[in-house]
C-alpha cells in the first residue's frame, strides 16, 4: 500500500528565469478539495505582483519609479517591497556590507548589467562617484509612513534577493490555501514543506558541475 502520493505539478517563467511547484496531496487531504486552479492562480498572482514591484527590467514598477526619484525624496511603496528593501538594509549590516542593494550602478557600469556597449574602463574619478552611490545609509525606510527615502542619486537592485523573496511569497500563498506538502522553485531558490510525492522528507540535491556542460 506504499503507492506514491497524488502529486501536482506546474512549471513557467517569472523573472527572467523558471518557476516550478509542486503540490503533494496527503493524508490531510481528506480535510479538503485541493484546488489546482485556484493554486496556480494565486501563484501566478503572486509572481506578477512580485514583478510588478521588483523588476529593473519594467519602467513603471516600485523599483524602477523610486530609483528614477530625485534626491531627498520618498515613495509611499507595498508593504512587501519595504519588508524586502528593510530585509536587504538588515542583510548588509550582517555581512558587513558584503551584500548591498545599492550595488546595481557599479554592476552595469562594469558591464555586467544590461548594457551592451564596447566596455571602456571607469576613470578613477568615476568609480568614487559610483562607490558614492552605494552607501547604505543614503537608503532608508519609513515604516510609520511606509515608505522608502533616499538622500542621494542612489539606485536599488535586489536581483540577489528578490527571487529568495517571492519563493517565500509563493510558499505564502500555498501555506493559506492549507497545502502541506510542497516545493517551490524559482531559478534555484528553493523553499519545502512537508513530505515528497513518496511521503519522505524532500532531497535537494546540487547539480554537479561538470567542465563544458554549459
């Protein structure tokens, strides 16, 4: 009677990168219909409001309209985009600065943003400026107003963070649909709960990474 679990699984693309879920129904699936349409709709939700808020890539999303901000200003934003922007505040200060938001100038500056000039090496002058720009304490939030201020010309990227974030999101929206048993993947990040579709404990494994393999 160990037959495998009923299992539902899902895949697509959400920043710039795959998405895949999946859903294993389990004993406490007695104590309700899993809904397979309802979950892929709030997934889809959830990683279109992520995008929405998160991405560089879209011109009138919170990211994109608070870096194209003037100095000395603030801009009330989504409790999600202040908890993930205080979260990379936080971050920074425990990796002693080895993480920063603010990094996204210097990143494309160096040629590894989106780009795709002739790469001419940054002056001197230029890089203090640019280094400048990725002081941490030029950002911060206004929880009571809840808001985000800058005091300097400073741009956010959290490309590090948000794809972590919105698997935590997305988990969310399972949990409040009552799914136990799940994994979530997005680009690699991963988040699990419960059982696998053999009703063991989940095995993440790394890929090995072989020589020419792409």
């Amino acid at each position: 009677s160990n037959a495998p679990f009923v299992t539902h699984r899902w895949s697509g693309e959400t920043m710039g990168t795959y998405y895949r879920v999946t859903v294993v129904e389990g004993a406490e699936a007695n104590q309700y219909p899993f809904n397979l349409k309802a979950a892929k709709q709030r997934v889809e939700q959830q990683l279109d409001a992520v995008i929405a808020s998160m991405s560089t890539y879209i011109g009138d999303s919170e990211i994109s309209v608070f870096n194209d901000q003037a100095a000395n200003t603030c801009l009330p934003v989504s409790s999600d985009f202040l908890a993930l922007v205080q979260l990379s505040i936080n971050m920074n200060a425990v990796t002693a600065g080895a993480f920063n938001p603010l990094v996204g100038p210097l990143v494309e500056r160096w040629g590894f943003g989106r780009s795709m000039d002739a790469f001419v090496y940054p002056k001197e002058s230029e890089i203090k400026r640019l280094l400048k720009l990725a002081d941490i304490s030029s950002l911060s939030v206004d929880s009571i107003n809840q808001s985000l201020c800058k005091s300097a010309d400073i741009a956010l990227d959290l490309s590090a963070i948000a794809k972590g974030y919105a698997v935590d999101l997305v988990a969310k929206q399972l949990e409040a649909l009552s799914v136990a048993n799940y994994l979530v993947d997005i680009g690699g990040e991963v988040a699990v709960s419960g059982h696998n579709p053999q009703g063991t404990d989940w095995r993440l494994a790394i890929e090995k990474p072989v020589f020419r393999a792409g």
